[in-house]
C-alpha cells in the first residue's frame, strides 16, 4: 500500500489529520515527522509514495526539506502546506507548477483530492522535484532569510536572501545581478541551504521577477545564437538541435488521463518541405506533447496529430495574426508565442514562425515556457517558399 509522509512540528494538527486519514485507510498510510529531520529518516527507512510538508519547522525546516527531495527524492510528489492566505500569493504559487500546495487551516476534501491525486501518478497532473525558480520564488513568497548555494554540474553559484529580498548573488567570475542572471538559468540544479544570511547591504535592485525573466531572456537569445552557426541548419533532425540541454521537462510524465497520449495519426501526406517534415518528427518524440497542429499564415493546415480538430487551427492563427498587429501597433518585438489553460487543466501553446504557426496541447504538468523557448530556434528556420 502506497505510504503518505506528513511532516509538521505540530502534534495537535497531526492527530487531527491522522483521525480523518481513517476513512481512506483502503487507500493509503500514514507516517508523520516532526521536522525535516525525522522526515529524513522516514524516508531512508520507509518506502515514501507522497510528502505532505509545513514549511516553518525547527532544525530543518520546509524549505531545506523540499530542496533535499528535488536532489535526492525527485520521483516523490511533494504537497506544500502553506499559511500565505492572500490571493496575489496564491497565484504566484499556482503559477510555479512544480509542486502542488494547499494553503492553512486545511481545507481536508481537497486535501485528500491532492494526495490521491498525487498518489495516482504524474499522470494526474504532478511534477516531481522543484524548478530553481519555483523554489526562489518560494522564499521570496514566504520572507525567508537563508544562502542557496546552487549546483548545475561544474558550476556552482551563491544567493543571499534576506527577508525574502535576493540581496546579492555570485556564480563564477560573476557578482550581483549578472551573477543571479547565470544562475536562474541553469537547469538540472542541486540545491543547498542555509539558514543564515551573511550579507546586510543590497547589491542587487532588480526584483526577483525581473531577474528571472531576464535570466530566461538572456538564455534564450544565447540558445538562438547558437542554432544560427555554420554548420547547424544540417542538424536539424537530430533532436540535439532543439538544445535538449536547457529544457526543463520531465519527459516521464504522461499527459493527462482526460487526454491520453495516443500515437499521432498518420498524416494523408507527408509535407512537402523536408525542414518541416524533420520539425514534426522532433515533436512526435515528446511525451508532454497531448496533441499539434501546424498551419501556414493564411490558415491552412499542415500538418495535424492527435485531438485537435480545425477549430484549434483556426484559434491559433487568430492568436498568431493579433499577436503581430499589436507587436506592430506598439513597435514591439516579443517572444511570440502564447500560453491558454484549458478546461480540462492542460495547455495550449502558441508558436509563431516566420511562415507557419504551431498549435501544441500539453499536459498540466508540462513546462511550456521551457518547451517554447527549445523549439523557437528550430522554428524560426521553417520556410514555406522556395
């Protein structure tokens, strides 16, 4: 039977929680930890399907608790307790996607609905271990005092929080805002933490948001020059051309039950174009992808696979076309792709090339952002005419 790990210094609430897990005994177990510690133990000792945590502990608390189960535990889905209360907080931690959170005094019908949720799988919506931003999102969130000291590989970075402000940051030769900007863009991090904060006097004034937009900014104009170099446009098949490297998916989970992946269907044609022949066939190989549709400008299909029937098509050429009048309107240049959240809690990405537009369905727990700013350099070199 699949054992649920509730971590919480306070004894009253874990009775309490303990008495009203009775009903679903034929479900799940439970095994409670006063702090991170014992949490720890419980995982060395016990086979953990699930982590349900408080964030304010003694000795080590939520936070360090979470960052060790990203390293070490990143196939445990973790439910954070949280005491925010306040709508703009709620979204922000809505927003971050990586793990689910449910805010104080519990609200126990939808908490079991999480943990049984949860329990069923990444299917149901979960994603295992914790983005870096998420987690800097977090302390920002909760006014946390502490120093990160980041792995991604080789490189290694510091950031000083106070307060929930990033005071300062260094990653290599790099120092303050530059350093903070390397650092939110690594992938694949390692994160440690302490609970104590050397640093008094703000070096950095850019808020935590702006950093990391600007990190992702940077990264993705970095990524596009890449693509750009001799050499490069012969690898378009190959998926190392989609820099596998910077992209932050968990190619385990599979999409939503509502909306199981199913083999794309195959097409009446194939396209003409072998550039965009070799795009689709890049697609195909992602699990988050539920279902696509590619249309040229002027709304006329390309390519289909999945659910998705002309009205999507048509939806994101509208998106596509509106996008560009505006950029135009204002004398912008943005990141031209979209991001809508459906009824059913999966997503509808965007893309906008140079002459075709790219409609993809993904699950709930897919990173479209991430997977927006992998295939923008490949997409960008699809050419309808000769």
């Amino acid at each position: 039977m699949k054992k649920v790990l509730i971590v919480d210094d306070d004894e009253s609430f874990l009775h309490g929680l303990i008495d009203g897990f009775k009903a679903y005994e034929d479900k799940f177990s439970i095994t409670t930890a006063g702090d991170g510690i014992e949490a720890l133990t419980a995982l060395r000792e016990q086979e953990i399907s699930l982590v349900l945590t408080d964030l304010k502990m003694p000795r080590m608390d939520g936070f360090e608790l979470v960052a060790h189960l990203s390293s070490n535990y990143s196939d445990i889905p973790v439910i954070v307790m949280t005491a925010f209360g306040t709508p703009d907080m709620e979204d922000n931690l809505r927003d971050m996607g990586t793990f689910q959170y449910i805010e104080k005094p519990i609200d126990f019908g939808m908490l079991v609905e999480k943990i049984l949720k949860g329990l069923a799988g990444p299917s149901k919506g979960y994603i295992t271990g914790v983005s870096l931003s998420s987690f800097l999102q977090l302390l920002e969130l909760d006014k946390k005092s502490c120093t990160l000291t980041i792995h991604a590989g080789s490189k290694k970075g510091v950031m000083y929080f106070r307060d929930g402000d990033l005071l300062d940051a260094t990653a290599m030769n790099l120092n303050g805002s530059e350093a903070a900007y390397a650092i939110v863009s690594w992938k694949n991090v390692e994160i440690e933490i302490d609970n104590n904060c050397p640093v008094t006097d703000n070096k950095i004034t850019e808020s935590l948001g702006f950093i990391l937009l600007e990190g992702c900014r940077r990264k993705d104009e970095s990524n596009a020059a890449k693509t750009q170099r001799p050499g490069r446009g012969a690898d378009l098949g190959n998926l190392d051309s989609l820099n596998m490297e910077d992209l932050d998916l968990n190619l385990s989970v599979a999409p939503s039950s509502q909306s199981p992946k199913t083999s794309p269907p195959s097409q009446p044609s194939a396209p003409a174009n072998p550039v965009l022949a070799q795009f689709i066939s890049m697609l195909s190989s992602f699990p988050e992808i539920i279902s696509c549709t590619i249309s040229s400008k002027d709304g006329n299909v390309l390519h289909q696979a999945g659910k998705q029937g002309n009205n999507t098509a048509n939806f994101t050429t509208y998106v596509a076309v509106a996008a560009e009048q505006i950029e135009i309107a204002i004398g912008a240049s943005g990141r031209q792709y979209a991001i809508f959240t459906l009824q059913d809690d999966s997503k509808l990405l965007v893309l906008c090339g140079q002459d075709v537009i790219v409609g993809l369905k993904v699950g709930s727990s897919a990173f479209p952002e991430t997977i927006a700013t992998g295939l923008r350099p490949v997409l960008s070199r699809i050419r309808l005419s000769a």
